[in-house]
C-alpha cells in the first residue's frame, strides 16, 4: 500500500485512477434494483482493466423516493463487490447540502463516495495531500506541547503531524476564520467538486490519467491538478 505519511513520502507509481459517478444512473431509475443493474458489466470491466496499484473512487448517493430511503451507497458497495473482486477500503461521507424547510420531503444533505481497490495490500493512496489542518494545535490543555507520551510504547511520540491531520472519512468545510485560534468555528457544506480533486489528489499522480465514468461535471477539478481526464464509456473498456 502507498499509503504514505510526512516522514515516509510516497512515490508517484506512473498509474491511472478510476472515477464513476452514479448520480444520474440513480436519479433516472424507478428503482433502487434497476439503479444497480444499470451498471451491470460495468465493475468487472474496469477491474479486469485496472493494474493491481490503481483506485477505483465511485460518487454514490442516497436517495428518498416514495416515503423510503434508498442506500445506494451501501447498495452498491455489495453489488459492486459481487460482481467483481474489489475491496471495499472506505467510504467518504460529503456534507454536500444544506437542509432547508420548504423541502416536503427527507432529503440526504451527504453524498457517499466508495473507495474501492484491486489490490489491497498493495495500492495508491497518497493521504499527506490531503491532509487538513489540527483542531486544536497551539490551543489545548496542558501548554503547546509538539511531543507526547505514547500510550502503547515507552517512547515519545509526535503529538501533530506537521502535514496536518487525517482527513477522516466525513469531508465538511471547516471554517476557522471567525476567531484568533486554529479552532473550528463553525462547519458548511463541501463541494462535490472539491471532494473529487481531494480523490484526485490521493488517488493519483501528476500527469497520470483519471478515466471517468459519467463524470463530466468534474472535468475542471481533475485537469486543474495537471491530471488528464478520459472520458471512458461503459462497455469499451
């Protein structure tokens, strides 16, 4: 795995990435059961076209239709995995929407996106670019302290990674502008958009390739971190 962290930095593997976005596939079925067969032959393409080290990132939101909530990220963690052998490594959770109260209906205010690899053991994932900034470094009990006392060695470990902090699988804005510390004070939506170039960021290298599956709105955010997006189309892989 090439998962790196600040003191052992990852090396770009000259790989692609993998980006679906399943929005439209979800929006336009009458079912949650034809959503996922929309996408029948879609998985073992693309696992049967990726190397062992490269990511697979699918954009899958819920959905509230008819009085019931359709969990179509769950949905298709299963039935992607069913259809090909992908591990499911983790699912990032977008604050993409705020709720508002002329809606009649429950509506999701989180899109789910599905990090899927071929090869767990051994896969690119470049964590330290995306890393955001600590919640409470220089402002927290018992002085600034830039080391610690580990609670499962005798030895002193590093209480802030000076690349930031894992960035955790619940993506939010985080604003931290309305007060003289690094505290957050008060959280908002994220972009789907900005989510996406995190995935870039971690998924991928400069100048590699993003092949995009019903993607298009996220051209910009992809080409805009020196990545080169191919538009791919199910059954040609």
């Amino acid at each position: 795995m090439v998962e790196n962290s600040s003191s052992q930095p990852a090396q770009d593997t000259g790989n692609q990435m993998y980006l679906v976005d399943l929005r439209e596939q979800i929006r336009s079925s009458d079912s949650l059961d034809a959503a996922l067969r929309s996408t029948d032959g879609v998985w073992e393409d693309i696992y049967e076209a990726m190397e062992p080290t490269e990511t697979l990132w699918v954009i899958a939101p819920n959905d509230y239709r008819d009085g019931r909530m359709w969990p179509c990220a769950l949905a298709f963690a299963d039935y992607i995995r069913d259809g090909a052998a992908f591990d499911l490594k983790n699912t990032i959770s977008v604050h993409s929407r705020e709720a508002t109260t002329d809606e009649p209906d429950l509506r999701p205010s989180y899109c789910d996106i599905l990090f899927l690899v071929r090869d767990k053991r051994n896969y690119q994932f470049h964590k330290d670019r995306i890393r955001v900034s600590h919640v409470y470094e220089g402002n927290e009990w018992g002085d600034d302290r830039e080391t610690g006392q580990s609670a499962y060695h005798d030895t002193e470990v590093r209480r802030y990674n000076p690349e930031g902090k894992d960035p955790g699988n619940v993506w939010l804005r985080e604003d931290r502008t309305q007060t003289s510390d690094q505290s957050v004070d008060e959280t908002g939506t994220l972009s789907l958009s900005e989510a996406v170039r995190r995935c870039v960021l971690a998924g991928s290298g400069d100048g590699e390739t993003v092949n995009a599956l019903w993607a298009d709105d996220f051209e910009d955010a992809i080409t805009a971190e020196n990545r080169t997006m191919n538009d791919i189309e199910a059954g040609t892989l």
